[in-house]
C-alpha cells in the first residue's frame, strides 16, 4: 500500500510502498479515507535526531477518519464497514489520567514507549492503519469524513483549550486568537458558538484575516509590533480574557502576554519555542499562563457534537496521497488556507 513517510531527518515526506500491515489481537484496521496535514508534523520534521523520541521511518498523519476493515481477536462493538474518527493521543488505558479519558495526559505513555499514530506509531497517511484499542476510535455518526478529519486536532486541541477558560468568557468579555491557519480557524468558530465573547483574530497576511472574518471573528488585525496596542485599544484599554497562541513564537507569545487583562489565561498552543515569564509585574496581576497538549476522548466526543449540530464549518484542501509532499510544502509556506486534507485512497 502507499503511505506518506517522514524517513530521513531533515528530509522531505516521500510517498513510498510498504507492506499492508494487519490487525493483531485486541486491535482495528482502518481502511483510511482522509488524513489531516498538521504543521506539529513540520516542527517534527525540523527536529534533530537526538530530540526524537523515535525511529524512522515514520508514516505520517495524527488526524485519521477511516472505516473499519478488520477486527482483531477478541473485538467487540464494531462492525466492519463503520466510519469512525480516530482519538490520537493514544495512552495506557490504565492510569488515573486515562481512567478519566485525558489520554493526552497519561502517565505512564511515555514509560511504555506508547506513542501516538503519525508521531511515533504508523499513521494515518496511508491506506490501511492499525488502530492499537477500539477505545481510540469515535463513530463519525453522518459527519462528512474530509470536512470532520480536522477535528481530531486542529478541533479537539482549541476545543480543550477553549473549554478550561469558560467561566472567564462571560458575556462582554473578549477572546483573542493569534494565528488563524488549521487550529485558529477551528479556535474562532468554537468561540462564536460556546462563548458570548468578542472574538478578535490575529494573522500576519491579508487573507488569513479575510478567513478569520467569514469563520466569526469579530475584528481581525494584523499581527505586528502594534499587535498588544491593537487589542487594547479594541477593548478600552482593558485587554483580553483568553489570549490563545496557536504560533508560539517569541514575538506572539509575549505579545498575547502584553494583551491580557487582569485575571486573563494565556494558553501558548503553538510550537514556536516561545516562553512568557511570570511574576509580580510581569503580567497583569493574576494571568494564569499554560501550555496544554491535544484533548481528552470525551471531548473529542463533544467536538463532534459541535460539528453535526452544524456550529463549525471547516475549510479545508484536499489533496491526493502522491501530492502529499505539496501540501506539506504549501503549509511550511504559509499558503494553505484553513486545512490540508490528504485523501490516502486517492
Ligand atoms: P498553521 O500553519 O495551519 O497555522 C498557523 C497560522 O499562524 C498561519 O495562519 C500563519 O499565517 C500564522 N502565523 C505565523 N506567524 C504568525 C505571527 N507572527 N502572528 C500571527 N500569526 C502568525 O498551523 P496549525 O496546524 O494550525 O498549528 C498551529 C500551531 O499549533 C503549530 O505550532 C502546531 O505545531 C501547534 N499545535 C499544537 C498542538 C498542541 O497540542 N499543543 C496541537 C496541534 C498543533
Ligand atoms: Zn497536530
Ligand atoms: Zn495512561
């Protein structure tokens, strides 16, 4: 079968053959039907060797929607032919964390050499993949499968960070998105329909904002020096209640830290390097800075939710699997516009 592989580091994906692989005992196979592209893939890409946790080659792709080819030994509850999303941030099942379905926060993943598809385990750019537990996929319940991809990440990850932020975006309180690309688009359309709050957005091209526009935001200016004024300045001088940083770089970051309000959160989602310090005058007395990781399997559920209630119109570009490394090439660019959908069957 054809698979999209990350296999030399510092290299290019390339579209490469590769065995069919099948379901073991207590796993699932998916006949893969779309695949999101992620820029985490591109920061994963530009890491040296020493900073990666794992072997290559890598196949690709953390955002998977599938039907279900085969069923391993022994499972139960699924049929083959379902169309089911997959929850990415695979963990133990067992520990605390997971108990509670924060998969993404398990504890013991990493001990156990537990990695999630496409960011250690064979993903979903491809046309077959395994799932490792049927705990991992979440039925697609007549969603459209390119359009609801997206939402394993570039939804489920501003959905968990928008969500622990609620009760500070009462109404008349103001939300700020920095970086409107795959996550930020998602991020905006999630605010309008769960929060009452003033949305404005951040982007540092014309047509980024033009995006932020259409998907709800209610004013989008560019990000640039003047970006802390420009937000102050849209809120009498008051700042924002959640300052979400879906590029995390030095710049953004302490920016958004510039554009907080008193008791504001600053969620840094962006793998820009960035860092905001913290203390007495730093900020504005009690902002509450931190940096979360993807989502829990119930919210991935919600999300969903979200989505077949019709609240979140995902813009996205498809690709077939040999333009693989196009898309990947556009999105280092800055060019794709909500986002890159790879169809592994195409
Ligand atoms: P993307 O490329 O689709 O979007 C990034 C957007 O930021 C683009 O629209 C780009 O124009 C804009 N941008 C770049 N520089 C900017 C600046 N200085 N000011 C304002 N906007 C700027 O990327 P994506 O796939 O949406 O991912 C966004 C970030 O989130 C990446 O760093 C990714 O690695 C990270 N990420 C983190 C998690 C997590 O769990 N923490 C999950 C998924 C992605
Ligand atoms: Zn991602
Ligand atoms: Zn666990």
């Amino acid at each position: 079968m054809k698979a999209v592989q990350y296999r030399e580091i510092g290299a290019a994906p390339q579209v490469v053959t590769v065995p069919e692989p099948e379901a073991g005992p207590g796993q699932v196979l998916l006949r893969m039907t779309a695949a999101g592209v992620c820029h985490s893939d591109i920061a994963v890409m530009s890491m040296p060797a020493d900073a990666l946790r794992f072997p290559l080659p890598l196949t690709l792709g953390h955002e998977g929607v599938g039907t279900v080819a085969a069923l391993g030994a022994g499972v139960t509850g699924l049929a083959v032919g379902d169309a089911v999303a997959v929850y990415g941030p695979w963990g133990c099942g067992t520990c605390p964390a997971c108990a509670e379905g924060k998969e993404n926060y398990c504890r013991r993943a990493a001990g156990l050499g537990i990695f999630p598809p496409g960011l250690g385990a064979p993903g979903a750019m491809a046309e077959y993949m395994v799932v490792d537990d049927p705990r991992h996929l979440v039925p697609l319940g007549g969603l459209d499968p390119v359009a609801a991809v997206p939402l394993t990440d570039a939804g489920l990850t501003p959905y968990h960070a928008i969500k622990r932020s609620l009760p500070k975006l009462v109404p008349g309180a103001t939300a700020v998105v920095i970086g409107t690309g795959g996550l930020g688009h998602v991020a905006i359309q999630l605010l309008r329909a769960m929060t009452a709050a003033r949305v404005i957005a951040l982007d540092v091209t014309e047509e980024k904002l033009a995006l932020a526009r259409e998907v709800g935001a209610h004013d989008a200016v560019l990000s640039d020096a003047g970006a802390a004024a420009a937000v102050r300045g849209l809120t009498g001088d008051l700042g924002a209640q959640l300052v979400l940083d879906f590029v995390g770089a030095p710049p953004t970051v302490a920016a958004a830290g510039a554009m907080a309000a008193a008791e504001a959160d600053v969620t840094l989602v962006g793998l820009g390097g960035g860092a905001l310090p913290v203390g007495f005058g730093a900020l504005a007395h009690e902002v509450a800075v931190c940096s979360p990781y993807w989502g829990s399997r119930a919210e991935l559920g919600e999300v969903l939710a979200l989505a077949r209630a019709g609240a979140l119109d995902v813009h996205v570009e498809t690709y077939g699997i040999d333009e693989a490394p196009l898309a990947y090439e556009r999105l280092h660019a800055g060019k794709i516009n909500g986002r890159a959908v790879i169809l592994p069957q195409g």
